[in-house]
C-alpha cells in the first residue's frame, strides 16, 4: 500500500498531525471516537476501574480522580491503544520504536483549580531541547470547555531552552467536544485547567515513549503476566514485551512470556562446550 493509500484507509492524514506536534506542539484530531464508544467506554470505567486519591500537580483541591495502570484494570480500553491513526500519530513523532509509558483515567470535577504548567517529559533530566521522545494523547469523554477546565497549552514551548517556566506565560485552552483527541510532544507546557463549571470533565490520558527508555510506570510488573498472555501480540509489544538488545538470554521476550523459560535452552555449561571443540 502506498503512503497516500494508506492515509485514506486511516481516514485521517497522519502527516498533518505529525507535522503539527512537531512544529507547534500540539494537534487536536476530531471524531476520534463516536458517541457509542465512549459511552461504552465511560461505562466500562465507572464500573470496572479502580480511582485513587493522586492530587494533581499543583493542585490541593482533592477534586480530580485519577485512575492509574488503566492496562491492569480495563480491557476496555485495548483497541484505543492499537488504534492505526493513534498508532501511526505516536510513531511518525517518536519514531518506529514505541511503547506505553502511562495511562490514565482523570475526572476533574467542579471546583477544582488550575494544575501548575509541567512538561510531561520533565522527568528526564536531559538538556532541552532534545529529539522528540515522548508524544502523549488526551481523549476527551467530556466536551472540553473554557469553563469545565479544558487544558492549557504553550504552544511552541517544546522547543524552549529553559527547563522552568514562568507559570504567568501566556497559554491557550483547548476546547474539543467529547470523541476528540489532543496530541502533544513531551516537552510542551500545559496544565489542567480550573473547573469552575458544575460539570465534571473526563478524559482518557495515554503516554508513549521511545522504547528504549524506562516507563515512568513500570509495565513489565504492572500488569500480572496471565493478563498479558491473554492481549493481542501488538499490545504486549506496546506494554514493552519487545526484543531491545538481548531479550531475555537471547530470546524474544514474548516466547518468554509463553513458555516462562528465563535461561536459553541453548546454553549449556563450559564443559559441554570445551568437548565439542
Ligand atoms: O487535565 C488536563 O487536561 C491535563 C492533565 C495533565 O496534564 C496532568 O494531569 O498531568
């Protein structure tokens, strides 16, 4: 298939996309999911998903709940994470070589203030600005308005020198009806915003990163190993069950996973080496 044919079979043209994370720091895809499918989706989270108490960053309030390690909790879930246009956003940023740093379920609710603006790839104590390594979606369930909270954004910033920011600097919300998605390198600014509606505001947060680094949430222990023999090839890939280097004593990950043999059973000891020589 050539490129453009398959940017009509994904309905959605990933090069503008890419090209706009890269340039400004930020696209919005429209119609990501429809109606149906997040209320399927919202439904499997009310009822299956475990929320804890994690305030937000810069935020007293306790009105945001937060749902974590989404991939253990929810099945739900798993065809948004292979989605292709998702898929093919995240690698035309980070490259071929991905995988899920976090998930998570936030809800924030009326009356809560405005996050701090952070970097999501502020973790990494590298020098700015840096090859895009993090490239992170944000599906809004709810309509995402001015007043509920939408997120601020500083358009551009990804590609700032500085690792602070003056929490005054300029930013723009982004408002989107419930389906849409936002994208973001890792190095842009941007905050939850103050909640001042009487409406909550739901979103589903996915990160990726390069795969050769560490998630900031540890998937390989994260998720118990009989649920991830139970997931598509793809996914286990994506949750970092993925050949780096040497694997597991030179064998796929993924036939470790199957088999739980960790020691290659080509290896022997010396002496059975030494009388072959
Ligand atoms: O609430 C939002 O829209 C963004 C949330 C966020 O950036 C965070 O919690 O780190």
């Amino acid at each position: 298939m050539s490129e453009s044919d398959e940017k009509v079979a994904l309905g959605l043209d990933i090069a503008h996309h890419v090209h706009e994370i890269q340039t400004q720091g930020y696209s919005v895809v429209p119609n990501f999911l429809d109606a149906e499918e997040i209320a399927k989706i919202r439904y499997a989270f009310n009822t299956e998903v475990p929320i804890t108490e994690m305030r937000a960053i810069g935020t007293e309030s306790g009105k945001t709940w937060r749902a974590h390690n989404l991939i253990a909790k929810t099945r739900a879930v798993d065809h948004v994470y292979l989605d292709p246009r998702l898929r093919a956003i995240v690698e035309g940023v980070i490259g071929k070589y991905t995988q899920i740093n976090i998930t998570t379920l936030f809800n924030t609710l009326p009356g809560e203030t405005k996050q701090l603006l952070h970097q999501d790839d502020g973790l990494w104590p590298i020098p700015r600005p840096h090859p895009s390594f993090l490239c992170n979606a944000l599906i809004a369930f709810d309509d995402f308005r001015i007043d509920n909270g939408a997120t601020h954004i500083v358009p551009y910033s990804h590609t700032w020198h500085d690792c602070n920011v003056d929490q005054d600097v300029d930013s723009i919300q982004v408002e989107m009806p419930s389906g849409s998605m936002l994208l973001w390198e890792g190095g842009m600014w941007h905050a939850g915003g103050a909640n001042k509606s009487t409406d909550e505001r739901m979103g589903l947060f996915i990160s990726h990163q390069v795969s050769y680094l560490r998630p900031q949430e540890i998937q390989l222990l994260s998720v118990p190993q009989d649920v991830v023999r139970e997931m598509p090839r793809k996914l286990k890939r994506l949750l970092g069950y993925h050949p780096f280097g040497i694997g597991v004593d030179g064998r796929d990950p993924l036939d470790v996973l199957d088999d739980e043999i960790v020691v290659n059973p080509d290896a022997h000891l010396a002496d059975y080496w030494r009388a072959k020589l």
